[in-house]
C-alpha cells in the first residue's frame, strides 16, 4: 500500500505540542504516513518533517498580526507550494486560526481539510463558522458544548476530550523541588504564569510581581515563576530585579511549579487549563496593549476569557482583565482567598468538576484514530 502523506499546520508553542502528541499517535498506529509540518521543536521531536519553524509567528492582537503580514503571506505561498510538491492525502489545522481559515480558503476543497482544536468561534467573530463549515471536511474538538455548538451547523464533528488530561502532570516531587529552591514548608507559596509569549509576558508579568511584593508586605509567602523556553531569559530578568528580586524562576517546569503552589496567578490561555488540572486555586490575569484590546473587546460575546471560567459557565476563579488588572485589586482578592478556608476548598470543588467535564484521558490517540479512519 502507497504511504499516505499528511501536512499538519500550527504557530505556537501549545499548537506545537498538541499537534506533536497527535503526529505521535498517528505513527503509533501507522508508521507508514510521512508527516510534513509548520511546526516547532515538539513536532520535529514526534519524527515530523517541519519544512518552516514556527518560531517567529505568535501574535498578539490585530495590530501585532499586521506588523507579521509579510512573513504570513510569505508562509501561505511556501505551505500551498509544499501542498503541490507532495500532494499530501489531507491538511490537518491546529488551532492558530487566523492564518488556518485563510489557508483553508486557498486550498479551497481541492483536498480534504481537518480541524484539530477549533477556533473560538463560540466567543467571538461568529461570522467565521460559514468559512468553517465551507472549507474544513472534519472538525476535532476539545470540548462537549463545541461539539453541540457544530452539530447545530450540520458539522461533521467529534469530541475526543482534552489532550491536557495526559500532559498535565509533575515529573518531581513537591520535596525535592521545594528544596531545590530554597524554599520553607511553612510559607505559602504562589506560582506566577505570565504566559508562553515574549508579548504577553511583556505586559503581564510586571502586574503579577508587583501584585507579589504587595502580597510579600501583609503576608510572607515565597514566589516561583514558571518560564517559558521559547522566551529569552533577560526578558524575566530586567522586571524581576525591578520588582522582586528574591522570585525564583524555573524553565520548562510548569507543572511542578504548581505541584508546589498553595496559589497561582496566571496569564488567559491554555494554562488556565492546565492550573485547573492540577487542581490549584488561582486568579486569570491578562493585558493587553490598548488599541488592541479596545479592538477585541467589543468582537467577545461571553462574560468571561479565563477558559475555566467559560467551562464551568459561570465565575470559578476571579479574573483581573485589562483595566481591572491592577497590582492591588489581584493582591487584595489573592489574600482574601488564601485566609478563607472555605472560599479555598470551593474553588478546589469547582476546579474539580472542570477537570471532569474535560473527558477522560486519551484525547491525541482518539483523535488519531478519527483521522485515520476518515482518511480510508
């Protein structure tokens, strides 16, 4: 039998692994489908062959996306050049759906096209269902009210759960890392997630360190600060030196940052997610620069942003956004919680039942077989 030839499309460090884990199962059940990809190190890790790294394509906001308009048309052109060359049997898209849906129209049917990880089409911009629903064979998603929401616009589509389920995990102990670090037992501990991007961080983590020291003046606590590898280290270390010097940063160790954290403030995205996970009580922060926010704003239709949130349908965690991001008012609900047992234990209930609605574990390798089984 012909090999079959995939092409898998991502643009960021969360499409990067989530695409990696898929492009794993696929080869897992089929080692004879040759996988191209707009990838990053993670797919290239999974034995894809990534002809264009992603490296320099997240975004933050139109306004930043416009700046990176060249570099995006430039990357359409080398993708549909790619598609002509190997004649791939379909296209998998992984979220990063500004670019995708354009390319989706370009491809124009000419083969069959799947969706892995949908746009937010529910939150905003819903006018880009008719391009879903016109250009994509098969969408794959992540959570049960997309599947409805789909099914209502005679969408071929499944649910397979969330890919979080299997990453989200500690690889070392609470002790060793604690010790690792020089931190107390009896201290309570806060982790601080500024987000995977230079932009984000840029804006976030000077709220999340200034709301520390204040936290630091009324109550003794000790902070970690999860980096993300695809971030320079002197972009953490200017602010930090700023604003509290005695944080401690740990690279590429989500998850054990907050195996030790009694609390974490983190950045709108998927690590709103993976805290839930987890299983730790936090609050979402996020900022964005002004224009774009008053740009994005007006196109959201749902109360919330912190993805938690929106799952559960209704305020699990407080959220701190743009304009109610101050250092004070996230220092003040942070130590409110913290000194109120049963406002903690409630969170941890309602994170719970998050964490359950996300399916059962196995997403990538049920997606996988979806694919696989549309591709006969």
């Amino acid at each position: 039998m012909a090999e079959k030839q995939l092409l898998i499309v991502c643009g960021e460090a969360s499409g990067d692994l989530n695409a990696a884990n898929l492009a794993r199962e696929i080869l897992k059940s089929n080692s004879n489908i040759k996988i191209f990809a707009v990838g990053g190190p993670q797919l290239a890790q999974a034995r894809a062959e990534v002809f264009y790294d992603i490296k320099e394509l997240s975004v933050i906001g139109l306004f930043d996306a416009l700046k990176k308009l060249p570099k995006f048309l430039g990357l359409k052109k080398i993708v549909l050049d790619k598609i002509k060359a190997v004649k791939p049997d379909a296209v998998i898209f992984v979220d990063f759906s500004g670019f995708n849906l354009r390319l989706a129209k370009k491809i124009n049917n000419s083969l069959p096209t799947i969706y892995y990880i949908s746009p937010q089409v529910w939150a905003s911009r819903p006018g880009r269902i008719r391009t879903i629903k016109k250009y994509i064979s098969k969408m794959i998603v992540l959570f049960k009210f997309e599947e409805e929401f789909y099914k209502k616009f005679d969408m071929d589509v499944d649910c397979v759960g969330h890919p979080l389920l299997d990453i989200a995990k500690s690889t070392m102990s609470q002790k060793e890392l604690t010790l690792n670090l020089g931190f107390y037992d009896n201290k309570v501990t806060i982790a601080l997630l500024p987000g995977s991007r230079k932009q984000e961080i840029r804006k976030v983590l000077p709220v999340m360190l200034k709301t520390a020291s204040l936290i630091n003046k009324k109550r003794e606590a000790q902070f970690v600060i999860a980096k993300s590898p695809q971030v320079d280290w002197e972009v953490y270390n200017q602010m930090i030196k700023d604003h509290l010097p005695e944080a401690k940063i740990v690279e590429g160790r989500t998850y054990d940052c907050l195996n030790i954290a009694d609390f974490a403030l983190v950045c709108s995205g998927t690590a709103t997610l993976e805290t839930a996970i987890m299983q730790k009580p936090f609050a979402v922060v996020y900022k964005m620069s002004l224009l774009n926010y008053l740009l994005y704003r007006p196109q959201v239709k749902l109360p919330y942003i912190g993805m938690v949130n929106i799952v559960a349908e209704k305020e699990v965690v407080p959220e701190f956004i743009q304009f109610s991001a101050t250092p004070k008012k996230i220092a003040d609900k942070t130590l409110e919680i913290l000194s109120d047992p049963k406002a903690l234990q409630q969170i941890k209930n309602s994170l719970a039942q998050v964490k359950a609605s996300l399916g059962e574990k196995g997403a990538s390798s049920r997606a996988a077989k979806i694919i696989l089984d549309f591709l006969k």
